[in-house]
C-alpha cells in the first residue's frame, strides 16, 4: 500500500496514545501491564479501544444515554415490523468445545436460593440473569428487557419468601461489557421482575461483591471495585459511599455484627458497626498486592482464607486461625498460576469444612487439607478462566462454579465436575456467517469458546478452541471456508467444515484480534485478508501471497465489490484506504470522516461507487456514504442513538431504493430513506450488543450475532417504503420529554393525525401555567419542538397537548440543576 508519510505518523501515535490510557484506565493497573501480551488482555482492548478513540475513555453516562435515544424511538416510532415479526433465537443453546463438553460462554456470578437450592441464579457476562427452578437442568432468562445486562454480583435474602434476589450489574474487573453496569436490580418475586436502584450509586457500576447483612435484612454492602465500599440500610433503595480506594471483597460475619473488606485501595478492614465504618487493620500478615478475594467456613467461623494476585502474574494464598485479625501465607505466588487474575479470580472456602479451599485462577485450585497444598483440577473437565463460586445451603459435598464456557456442578466437594449448560444462550460472538447455499449452515467466531458451528440446530459445536474470529466461505463453492482464531490466525475447510486444517503458509506480521478475511466474489479459490500488509490466497488459503507494501498500522476491516471485484477497501483504525486494482495499491479517502474506529465497510452490491462505512465510540456521525468511490462522504447517521455502531449491511433485493441495517450496542436499526430516519429493526432482542449481521440471499433470512445472547434470525421482507414510521399518524401522541430529567433544555416530541390546531403548555408542581411552546395550525405528522429550562428553578413540572381545544394528554418532567 502507498501511504502518506502524515498518516502513517497519525496512525502510529494514536495506536500508542490510545494504548497507554487503554492502560491507565483499567482497574487493575499493574497487573495489566504485565498481561500485555496475554490473549484475555488483547480482547479486551481490542474491543475497548475502538469505544474509547480518540477520547481514550467512556462517558461514564454513554450507554445509558444511547438507551434512553433508543426507548425514545421505540416509544415514538415501534418497530419496523409488527409484533407478529420477531427476532427469533438459532443458538447456541448449548455450544460444545471438544473434552469440556456443553459450554454456554461466559458466566461472571452464581448463587443458590438459601430456601430451595434446586433454584439457582446466575449471571452472564452479558447475558443478564437467569433462573433454573430443577438444580441447573433448564434455564430461563429473566432479565433481557432491562436495562443492562451486564453482570455484577448477586445477593440472595432468604428470610423473605419468596427470596428476593439483588442483582449487581456491571463487572469490577476490565471486561469488555463493564461499562454497560447500572446499578441494582431488584426482585421479590423470584425474579419475574425487577426494579432499577441507582440513587447514591455511581452512573457506571462495576459489582465485585453484594451481601445482605445477616439480623438486619434491610442492609447491604457492596464492593464497587474502584468506586470503593456502598452501604444501604433501606434494602438496596439508597446508597452512600462508606469508603473510597478500590475494594475487591466484602463479607459479613454470621451474626451480621462484624464486616470485613479487603482491596488495593483499602488493605483489610473490619467494621465492628455492621459495615457503618471501617478501620484499618494493620500489620495482618497479608501482603497486598492488584486484586484480593476472601472467605471464611461458617462451621468454623474462626478460620479465613485470603487470596492475593500481584502485578508480577503470580497468586499467594494467605490463612486466619482468628476471624481475620492475622494471617499466615500458606501458598507463595510462585505455586499457584494466576497468569490472569486481573479477570478470573476467586476465593472461596467449603461452608462446612475448612479443609476444602477453593482458589480460581485460569484453573481452579483445591486443597483438602486445610491449604498445606493446592492442587490444579485442570482435569475434571471445567472450562477455564474461573470468576465465581457457591456451595449449596445444606449438603457438604455440592458446589457450583462459573466460568468462560458457562457453568459447572460438583457432586464430590469439586473433584469432579458435570456440566449444567444444557440450555442456556449466553454465547458471545465477534463474527458470524451463513453458507450461501445451504442457508441452515452457520458458523461464528466466538469469545473464549473457538469457532462454533451448526447445520440447522439449536446446538452448535467447536471446530477450533481459543477465541474465534472471522469466518467466510467461498462465494463460488461452499465447501471452502476459512476461518480465523486470535489475531488472524488462519486455518481452513475443504469439506464444508467437516474438518479443518492450518492456513498460515506465506503469512507474517500480526493480525488485528478479529481481523478481515473476504472471498472473491466470482474466481475460485481466491480470498483476502490482512495484518500490516494485504494478502492473497489463489488456493483456499494453502498458501499466502502478499500483494501490497508494508504498513505501519494493522488492518482492521476489508471489503470487496460483488458487481466489481476489482474495488476495494480496507481500514487502519480511522482511516480508510481504497484500491482500484485488486488490491495491489490504496490510497487514503477519509476525506469528511470522523476521527473514530472503522468497524465495517460495505459495498453496495451493484455498485462499486456506492459503499458506507460504520464508526464505534460516541459522538456526532456514526454511518457515513459514498456515491463516488470514496472521494466524498456524507454523514448519514440521523436519529440514531450515540452509540458505537459495530456492523452494516445494505439490503437490496431487488426494490428501488436501499435498505441499510445497523447494529449497535443498543440494538439493530434500520433505514430504508438513506438514513434521513432510523428505527428499530423488530421486537424480541435482548437489551445486548449487536455484533455483526449476516444476510442470506438464499432464503432471505437476516441473521445477527450479539456478544452476550447468541445468534438470532429474522423471517420478514423489508419492502421499500412501508416502513410504519413513516406513515401518517393514526392518532394523536404525546411523548415524554428527552432527556429527563434534565438541565437546562428537553426536547418534547408529538403526532397530530390530522390537520388541526394545536396548543402545547407548561405548568408549575402548583398547575400555574408558565410558558406556551406551541399555538398555531400544525397538518397530519410527526413534530418535536424544545423546551428551555434556564429560566427557570429546579422541580417538578407538567406539559400538555391540545387540539382544537381538546386536551389530549399530559406528562411531567424534572428539571434539576
């Protein structure tokens, strides 16, 4: 590739300046400098990094502003589709990753119901909550409506019935879901519904650990990562902050009278005053270090565990005889493999015997004789990367433990373990695709669980471990795919995916994390891809051939032209290059683009002139078109909530003007007018990241992969202008303001379904009229209109809509300065 001098040096710096805050940022500071080159490190910037560009952070109130901008469309306009037209789930449900047999990705928390442990909860990593009433043997998601899905804690108060269920969302440690955390969820009903706390709270949650306090059910703490210690006294209600300095633990003791903490911000403390204060403890044996778990046997409440995990990798296990006040190290790092205990990483104790012990790292670690050993149970058949533990209320020998492929059970105090994944649907994509002749054959490149594939079930099995990425078949015969696991690692099918072998001959460099892999629309055998240099394959991915000049950055997105195979695109971070020669020289046309991370380029299919380009992170243009190769963009983004947008499609069978489908952290939006309006595709998805979308023109089916809920598939034609936002109303609506509450302006939203005259008003909490937004003769449509609070003092106030004199509705808003 030939690339200006000025952005090859713009390119290099960004890549180092967005990499030392990706750092900065993170939680466990020193322990990620260390994991720099470990793979769950990697996938974790890889997905942050593109969010956080060129700020190099997240407004802390992103998501949630991207969600209210959808639910405000939604509110506004429905769906594209009628309700009787639905995202409907294809899996995996479960998957299978060869010896561990049924995964269902990652699980961040689990807790039995101290009532009736054949209930049991647990929490996806973006996934939400789910519930099984039969011991793990079915699933049923319970939270996917709800504002975030990303998964904390969970605290279980026993005394009530039913049991009422707190759910921490957000996770304390660097996961590529945390920023998604918002606050407690809370339920009385085993989980049916729920109710949003967040007063006191901070706008992101990152849950390390929620408890009840044992006496006193009214109160609760919780350990907030770097936010510190937050105590309620009104059942999960109101919060305020005990403590600041990271805190990783907390606990109470039986009676609820004694509280303890331990954290990098914190050392150990205990709180004599049911976690009202917390003193220092000092001089307790322990040395601190990026990350601390701890527990303690309530048969023998005397005897504590800690677990400590330091910058240098390594995991040191610590032992109370006396309630915490000392410890004695029982294992020194250089035993126990922490690697990457700034994700997984747990302690645990046996409720009943001290002896049993329970350290998670990328293994889970036991001793059976009180810590004067721990051995890897690597064996057993769980899944690795461990985040949590439970014990069940009354037998001994039954315990539960989760992880990156799901969930596990053990029958024999954690000798050996069986898996309870039968059901569930939390698999996390980066990539998915359909055979383009047989439409039932999917296969989807997923986080942890390798690359998983199905022919036309609900189960899906792995053809390759690790972290999957990219999958793409050849467009001429489908028996040839190709597929990718970390950083471009390639390997490749000649049977249709029956089996599979390596495919790196002729490679070198290194690839981006998920990196691009396109076939030839029409030539046999001929695919690309890319890390610092684009490559070619004239042989199914036998061997490599580079065709382009060295770059200073890694290529991140690819496309070719199905009309004009010869027009291509390719992408480093925020700039976009395109060839008119196969390949073999690009020149840069980022000309009106916006400083941001390329998530996807697409051509229109009859056209090698026509493409659009998405961007991730937040701010102003997310969907940008050309008409003449790239030597003009023009921004098309319109209503579309702020949010990153991660994959687009053009949809063109065959009517007169384009369809452009998105997906986003919020959802999946549609246009069919060239994005002057977007709306939401169908009802039915989860509240998860919409990853990538795939179209089969075979059957017409859209397909999306979401990072946290599986696949899912839609059946339903998307005509040209039919599209019921855009038809005249058939009633008249008022909306609620956007934002709200709100500082100092609103915007007010309303639907008149026929000409008339119409009067909008504002009043004091008192019913004191104080301003007339709107008072004149408005035809059929849909209008918005602003209302401007400077003026006025903090409270509660009402609007009202009127035509020809008639009230038709009333809301209220909360102006708060």
């Amino acid at each position: 590739m030939k690339f200006c001098i000025l952005f090859i040096f713009i390119i290099i710096s960004s890549l180092v300046f967005s990499q030392d805050l990706y750092i900065k940022d993170n939680p466990y500071d020193n322990a990620d400098k260390y994991n720099l080159n470990k793979n769950a490190f990697k996938r974790e910037r890889w997905f942050y990094e593109q969010r956080m560009y060129p700020f190099n952070f997240i407004p802390e109130n992103a998501y949630e502003k991207a969600y209210n901008q959808k639910m405000y469309l939604k509110e506004k306009s429905g769906y594209y589709f009628d309700r009787s037209v639905v995202w409907s789930n294809i899996g995996p449900t479960p998957g299978n990753l060869f010896s561990n047999g049924n995964i269902s990705s990652r699980i961040a928390t689990v807790k039995y119901d101290p009532n009736n442990p054949e209930i049991i909860y647990i929490g996806g990593a973006f996934g939400g909550l789910w519930k099984s009433t039969n011991g793990g043997q079915n699933w049923s998601a319970k939270t996917d409506f709800e504002i975030s899905l990303s998964s904390g804690a969970l605290a279980i108060d026993g005394t009530q019935t039913p049991s009422v269920v707190y759910y921490g969302t957000g996770e304390a440690t660097y996961s590529s879901v945390s920023y998604y955390g918002r606050g407690l969820l809370k339920s009385t009903n085993g989980g049916e519904t729920w109710t949003n706390y967040r007063n006191g709270l901070p706008v992101s949650t990152y849950f390390s650990r929620l408890i009840v306090r044992p006496n006193h059910n009214n109160e609760l703490l919780a350990a907030l990562g770097t936010s510190g210690i937050y105590r309620s006294s009104d059942s999960g209600v109101n919060w305020y902050q005990v403590r600041s300095g990271k805190c990783d633990d907390v606990l109470f003791s039986l009676t609820g009278d004694t509280a303890y903490a331990i954290g990098s911000g914190q050392s150990m403390r205990i709180s004599y005053d049911g976690g009202v204060t917390f003193p220092d403890v000092i001089g307790n044996g322990i040395t601190f270090g990026n990350r601390h778990h701890f527990s303690y046997c309530k048969n023998y409440p005397n005897i504590f565990y800690a677990a400590v995990y330091y910058s240098t990798g390594t995991v040191s296990v610590y032992k109370s005889m006396n309630k915490g006040l000392n410890f004695t190290q029982l294992v020194p790092g250089y035993e126990l493999t922490g690697g990457q205990a700034w994700y997984d990483f747990h302690m645990y104790v046996n409720p009943f015997n001290p002896d049993y012990a329970y350290v998670g790292t990328i293994y889970v670690y036991r001793t059976t004789n009180g810590g004067v050993n721990f051995q890897n149970n690597s064996s057993s058949g769980v899944h690795v990367d461990q985040h949590n533990m439970d014990f069940h209320p009354t037998d001994s020998n039954k315990l539960l433990c989760v992880n990156d492929g799901g969930i596990w059970k053990s029958d024999n105090r954690g000798a050996t373990y069986t898996n309870l994944n039968t059901n569930l649907t939390l698999t996390q994509f980066y990539r998915m695709t359909s055979d383009p002749s047989n439409p039932s054959h999917l296969l989807g490149g997923t986080q942890d669980n390798g690359t998983q594939r199905t022919t036309g079930t609900m189960n899906w099995t792995g053809v390759q471990s690790g972290d999957g990425g990219e999958v793409c078949f050849r467009k001429t015969d489908s028996r040839y795919i190709i597929g990718e696991y970390q950083e471009n690692g390639i390997f490749r099918s000649t049977n249709g995916g029956m089996s599979w072998v390596g495919g790196i001959n002729g490679l070198t460099g290194t690839g981006a994390w998920v990196g691009p892999i396109i076939s030839h629309p029409d030539s046999a055998g001929i695919f690309y891809t890319a890390r610092q240099q684009v490559f070619r394959t004239t042989n199914n991915a036998a061997n490599w051939t580079v065709i382009s000049t060295g770059t200073s950055g890694t290529i991140r997105e690819m496309a070719i032209c199905k009309s004009s195979p010869a027009s291509m695109y390719a992408s480093i971070g925020s700039v976009l290059y395109y060839s008119s020669d196969r390949g073999y020289n690009f020149s840069q046309v980022s000309n009106g683009m916006p400083n941001r991370t390329i998530t996807s380029v697409n051509f229109h299919p009859d056209s090698s002139k026509v493409a659009i380009v998405t961007f991730s992170g937040f701010g102003a243009g997310k969907i940008y078109k050309t008409t003449n190769e790239g030597v003009n963009w023009i921004d098309i983004s319109g209503n579309l909530p702020d949010t990153p947008i991660n994959d687009a499609l053009i949809y063109h069978p065959g009517y007169s003007t384009s369809i452009y489908l998105a997906a986003t952290d919020v959802g999946v939006f549609m246009t069919n007018n060239y994005g002057a309006n977007w709306i939401e595709l169908a009802n039915g998805l989860p509240n998860t990241v919409a990853m990538h979308l795939d179209y089969n023109e075979a059957s017409g089916k859209i397909r999306l992969g979401t990072h946290g809920r599986g696949t899912w598939e839609i059946i339903g034609t998307i005509a040209g202008m039919s599209g019921n936002n855009y038809n005249v109303p058939n009633n008249y609506t008022l909306f609620q303001n956007y934002p709200n509450p709100f500082n100092p302006n609103t915007k007010i939203e309303f639907k008149i379904k026929e000409k008339g005259f119409v009067t909008i008003k504002v009043y004091s909490n008192l019913g004191k009229e104080i301003s007339t937004l709107v008072n004149n003769n408005y035809s059929a449509g849909t209008y918005d209109l602003t209302f401007y609070g400077k003026n006025y003092s903090s409270g509660l106030y009402f609007y009202s809509l009127f035509v020809n004199g008639i009230k038709i509705d009333t809301k209220k808003m909360l102006l708060i300065k």
